[in-house]
C-alpha cells in the first residue's frame, strides 16, 4: 500500500502514452508491409497485382470450353486479378462488358470478338481511357491497329489452306468431279470467314473440286448436324465434307451415319481445330483429316497482358504453333491430349 501511493502520480499516465505511441508505430509499420510497401510482387492485392477484364464469346463448343479453362487456369497460377464475363454469342453483350471493365478501371481488357467489324467505337472508349486492349483467338476489321495492342491467335486463313492443300493431295491425279459441303462458322466471324477464304484460295486452280453447298452450323454439333441433313437431302451426290470446326463435323458425322453412309469412306471429312472428341473420331477414321487450332492461350496471354501493363513493346500480332493430323497421328497423341 505504501510504495504505490508514493509513486509519482503522472507516471501511468506517461506509461499510457508510451505504450499508445508504440502501438501506433507498429500499426504503421503493419500497414505499410500489407501495402507491399517492400516491393512485394502483388500476388496478396498490391499495386503491381494485374487485373485483367476478359469476354469470351461463349460456350458454344468444345474448343471454347478448353479456351474459357486455359484462361482462368492460367490466370489462377500466375495471380492475376480476372474479370470474367461471357457473352453468350452476342456482340452487344461484349460491348457492355468492355464498357464495364472501363468503369471498373482495370489495367488490361482482353476479348474474342464475337464478329469482326463494329468495335471501333468501343475500342476508342478504351483507348481513350488508357486501358490496352488485346484480342485473343479472333481479329478485328479496324482500320486503326492503334485501337488494340496485339492479337494473340490462330492464322485462320491458312488453316483453310492446310485443309485445302490435304484435299488436293488426296485426289491429285484424278479426273472425276469432286462434289465439296461446307459447314460455315458463325456468319460475320474471323474463323469462319478466313477459313472459308483459305480454303477456296487452296482448291481453286483445280477445277474438279467444287463447293456444292455452303451453309453455316454456328460452330455448333446441333446445327451441323442439322444442315448435314439439309445437305444430304438436296445433294445427290457428296464426296467431301470441310466443316469449319471438330463440332460440327462430329454433328455431321451423326448425320451421315443416320443416313446408311460411312463417314470416312462414303464422304471424306476435314474439320479444324483437334479437340479431344475431334481426335477420337480421326483416330477411328470417322474423320480423315484435321487441322489443329489450339485453344491453350492462357498461358501466352497472361505473359502479353503483364508486359502490356508494364508498358513493353510486343508485337502486333502472336501467332500460336499449331500442326495438323491424320488418323495415325491422331492414335499417337491422343492419350496425352489435354483438351
């Protein structure tokens, strides 16, 4: 009792403020750490922590499916902040969701346009506001290449060409009349025009290939099984089908079959792309041959969208190394396809 009433009367209060001032200072040293203050690479939500705005066009294949994976896979691995929106195969809704991913100020906007033309005007927004903008799988018409940064994809028309080029080497010495189908992608889009162009462009000096029939399947199995039918019924005679995508040839394929034909052997098939139920059918020889458009963008595209935030020079256009298959080459990789 006696040694604590003779103790100086300001001495807790001093202590109080001491302790409150350490407090403060730990608290400040805390917060700065928190705000990778040291540098810290921004994985925990620090400044150098991208975000990336993506829309994709949809989900209408299989090939999309494996694309949408790629992407936020990648993204999940490398840390980066994605702002995924699905546009559902309609143009406006990628409009509105790049509009959006202005508003919200993220550091790059990336899409796979839906069509090529009618970006311009979304695209200055963009640009405008500071936010680069990458195109992945799809190109656009603009005539200002300033509006994007870079185009990561397919060459699509030479994918047409790879196709062609097969076919003319499969009936090269022969004079009969080769009746072609054609199921086309979605009207207005990159693959399926420059698919068709390439195509075309391939066949063209031979004149015994003719394209008796050209209609679009949406890059759908549904719809490509459904204009088969169309085609099967109004064409009396079909020696090859070229679909703009595995989808479409594998609802074609359906078709054919329901029809007493052989697909394979009745018609011959080329189809693009090289998914995994796309290689099986090649592999039974259900499908003759097929040109790969790789979905697996991920990966390359995370690494252009941090080099486009960091502000260095990429080039305008990366293409992805893709190859092509036939039934025997299909059987040796397909166990260890990844899509």
């Amino acid at each position: 009792m006696c040694e604590q009433s003779a103790r100086d009367p300001w001495e807790g209060v001093v202590s109080k403020r001491v302790t409150a001032a350490v407090l403060s200072g730990l608290l400040a040293a805390s917060a700065l750490a928190g705000c990778g203050g040291d540098g810290d690479s921004g994985d925990g939500g620090g400044p150098d922590k991208l975000t990336l705005g993506f829309s994709q066009v949809g989900a209408e294949s299989g090939w999309r499916t494996a694309n949408t994976k790629s992407i936020q896979d990648s993204a999940a691995e490398q840390g980066v902040d994605l702002k995924f929106v699905d546009a559902q195969g309609k143009q406006e809704n990628q409009i509105k969701a790049i509009r959006n991913f202005i508003t919200q100020r993220v550091d790059v906007i990336a899409f796979s346009p839906v069509v090529e033309s009618g970006w311009d005007t979304v695209l200055k927004e963009a640009k405008d506001a500071g936010i680069p903008v990458i195109l992945t799988d799809r190109a656009v018409d603009a005539q200002d290449t300033t509006l994007y940064k870079t185009f990561i994809g397919s060459d699509f028309v030479l994918e047409g060409k790879k196709a062609g080029e097969w076919l003319t080497k499969e009936y090269e010495g022969k004079t009969d009349p080769v009746n072609i189908v054609e199921l086309q992608g979605s009207p207005g889009a990159a693959p399926a025009n420059d698919r068709k162009a390439g195509f075309a462009e391939a066949i063209a000096a031979d004149p015994k290939f003719k394209v008796v029939a050209s209609q679009t399947g949406q890059f759908t199995r549904t719809d490509g099984k459904q204009v088969m039918e169309t085609f099967l019924r109004s064409q009396p005679k079909i020696d090859v089908l070229y679909a703009h995508n595995d989808d479409m040839g594998l609802g074609a394929i359906e078709a054919i079959e329901a029809a007493g034909k052989k697909p394979g052997t009745d018609i011959k098939i080329i189809t693009v792309d090289a998914v995994k139920d796309g290689m099986t059918a090649l592999s039974t020889g259900k499908i003759n041959f097929i040109v790969e458009c790789s979905p697996l963008l991920g990966p390359q595209l995370m690494d252009l969208a941090k080099k486009v935030k960091a502000k260095e020079e990429v080039p305008q256009r990366v293409l992805t190394e893709e190859t092509t298959f036939t039934p025997e080459q299909a059987k040796a990789v397909l166990a260890d396809r990844k899509y």
